[in-house]
C-alpha cells in the first residue's frame, strides 16, 4: 500500500535532521498557540468529547487543553518531551514516543473513545500511519480531532505544509485522514474577534469519526 501515492518524494520532509526529542527539549514549554486560541480549543473540546470519556492527547505537551470542569475517565498522552508530560495535571497515563520515528500506538484496539492532535499536524512525517493507528484504536463511532493555528517552526513542519495556503491546508489535513481509514470527515474555523488583546490565532479543525470497521 502506497500511503502517499500521488505526493511528492520530499513532501513530509522537514529541514532539520535532529530527532524530535532533542530538537523540542530545547524549545520553551508550554503551548505556541496563543492564549485565546487555546480558549476555543477548550470551547470545542467542551462540545465534542465525551464526559466521562477514555481520551488520547497525540504529540501531548504541558497543556491538553481539557474543560477544566469535564471529568474524564482515562487522559492518555503520547509525547517526546517527559518533563512537559509530567507538568500535564489532565494526564491519567504517559508514554514518551516519537510518533514520528514509531506511529503505533501502544494501546489496544478499540479502546478510547476520541484522538485529540492539537497543533502538531504540521509536523507529521507519516500521517498516514498515525490516522490509521488513530482509527484502531479508536471505537466505532469514536472521534478524532485535528485543530492548528497558523504558525509553525519552520525547521520542522513538513515541506508541504508550508507550501501550502489556508484551505489547502484543511484539504491535506482531509486527505490524509481519508487514507487512514476516516471516511467523512468535517471542517471548520474560528477567528479571533477584532482588536482582541490575546487572541490572534485563527483556528482551524478537522474532525471525524470512525465508522465500523476499519481495513
């Protein structure tokens, strides 16, 4: 099976050659979303996931960005970074993993009920992999949730991503998502109000659910 047929060869390659590990234990923690753009990650998360829900956080850092009010029963987060995994308070369970160099995921099948990926899709380089890994594990009719903003760290987004526009974004984010085995898949975007002091980040989502059983 050719994931990326179709793509070009150098399509999910990013300009720096350090692993994942070392090059994000350099970089500040925390999240590089602004503070109002994290505020409608929450406002969607409060809509879509499950109370009292099993939920896996993909490329998890300091924040999962939860409803502090919304009990779940299981927070799961995979991540390079330990320290930012253990600041995480949401967190039932961590795993450090490049999911980058290993996109399977440790977790059995149909075991959760929703994927959250936020602000991490820019830097996937086997997405395809991920979203199929994601689909297992995922129960039948369980969800994922794909949400960015519109920056990144050029030296590891992927080639395509920067090349790409805003719509043609949501496309790949589809796409690939597509080949991972979620058929219908949903978009959508929310944009700061005018002249507001924290928020200046647009954010834009991608959601689908499984459907059944998965090749």
């Amino acid at each position: 099976m050719n994931d990326l047929h179709g793509f070009h060869p150098g399509a999910f390659v990013c300009a720096s050659s350090e692993s994942d590990t070392a090059f994000w234990s350099t970089r500040p923690s925390g999240p590089m979303l602004d503070a109002g753009a994290c505020t409608a990650v929450t406002a969607l998360y409060r809509t879509m996931l499950p109370e009292g829900g099993r939920i896996l956080d993909l490329m998890a850092g300091s924040d999962s960005h939860l409803p502090a009010d919304v009990p779940f029963d299981e927070v799961i987060g995979i991540g390079v970074e330990a320290p930012a995994l253990e600041a995480n308070g949401r967190l039932t369970q961590r795993i450090v993993q490049d999911l980058n160099e290993t996109p399977e995921l440790p977790l059995a099948d149909e075991s959760l009920d929703a994927v959250c990926l936020c602000d991490v899709v820019p830097y996937l380089r086997q997405p395809v992999p991920l979203f199929r890994e994601t689909a297992r594990v995922l129960q039948p009719g369980g969800l994922v949730l794909v949400t960015y903003g519109n920056g990144f760290v050029a030296q590891k987004a992927v080639a395509l991503w920067q090349a790409l526009e805003t719509d043609d974004r949501q496309r790949l984010v589809r796409i690939l998502m597509q080949r991972g085995g979620f058929e219908h898949t949903d978009t959508g975007s929310v944009a700061p109000p005018p002249n507001d002091a924290v928020w200046h980040d647009t954010i834009y989502g991608v959601t689908a659910r499984r459907e059944g059983d998965i090749v």
